[in-house]
C-alpha cells in the first residue's frame, strides 16, 4: 500500500533453498530458520519460535499436567522430512530420544490431515500453527530446553540492498515482536 508500484517476488521454500536464491543474486533477502554467517551473507536475529504438540482434542497427552520429551515415545508420530528445520530443531530437543514415527512428511497441511484422522501426533512451530485450526485439533505449548527455532532475516554482506528492499527490510525489523518471541497467541 506504501509503494504501490513496487513489484515483490515472493518464495515460498525450505531455507537452504532460500539461502541459495541470496548466494545467487536472485533474491534480496530471506527469512529462513538457518543461521549463515558467513563472508558473503549476514543473518539478522528477527524472532524466535516456539513449538506446540498438535494432537486430536482427546488425546492423552493433552490432559498430562507436565508434558515431557519421553511422553511423546509411546505415541505415534507424524514427522516433517529431515531437511526441514522444524525436525532438525526437534531431533536436537528429543536426543537421545527418538519418536515412533509413523511416516515422514513433506507439508505441513499433511501433518495436520494425519493428526485430525487420529493416526499420530506432532510437534510444530507456532508460525506454523494456522494450519492446525480446526475443532478436532488441539494445541499445547511445549516448553523444553532447546526447543525454540530461530529465523533470521539474511541477506548478502556485499551488495546494497536496492531502494525498494531496503525499504521491505525496515518495514520488516519495525513489524517484528521487540521480545522477538512468536507464540500460538501472536496468530490468532
């Protein structure tokens, strides 16, 4: 609405993807859940993320007054695919533990189609949790050591954001939480 005749491109990717469209030059900026500090690029804290169980509203786990990583192993569980930083976050939380996994999934809206069936639970971020909106379906904020995924906002040291990116990118940094912390509440 500020700038209407600025046209933005937006990617819609796994992070390492997003990281390699910067690298390349055919993006501006990221926001990606993988820090790269490096020579040519630079990673901004923007917020932090933290991670809800999903599960169907009856479950078990839900009603547990203290949910920890453990309770999770003798319920099946709907996994996201190992290249994505919602599992990789999770794994590094869970270890030495690992979940029964009923089967590994790319997207997000098929977690939530095997947790509303019953057939598993699952644990995903809170900027992912608008996919998770249904009367079947409940949410529980876990709060365990660890397990709270960082975004960044990247971009290339080298070369000056244009005009107009600089402007996303101001706009970006004003718009964000001051504590940084995302919650389910935040998405409401």
């Amino acid at each position: 609405t500020e700038h209407p005749h600025i046209e933005l491109d937006v990617l819609d990717a796994l992070s390492a993807h997003c990281i390699d469209h910067i690298r390349s030059g055919r993006a501006d900026m990221a926001i990606a859940a993988t820090r790269v500090d490096t020579p040519e690029l630079t990673a901004e804290p923007f917020l932090t993320d933290a991670f809800y169980l999903v599960a169907q509203r009856e479950h078990p786990l839900l009603s547990k007054p203290r949910l920890r990583p453990r309770d999770l192993l003798p319920f099946d569980f709907v996994n996201l695919s190992h290249n994505s930083s919602v599992r990789q976050y999770l794994d590094a939380a869970l270890l030495p533990l690992k979940v029964r996994a009923l089967l590994e999934v790319d997207q997000l809206a098929t977690v939530m189609g095997m947790v509303r069936a019953g057939l598993g639970v699952s644990v995903v971020p809170a900027l992912t949790l608008f996919h998770f909106q249904h009367p079947d379906v409940a949410t529980r904020l876990l709060r365990w050591p660890g397990l709270q995924r960082s975004i960044y906002l990247i971009r290339r040291r080298d070369k000056r954001l244009s005009l107009a990116a600089q402007a996303l990118h101001a706009h970006l940094m004003a718009c964000r939480k001051p504590s940084g912390a995302a919650t389910y509440r935040d998405f409401q």
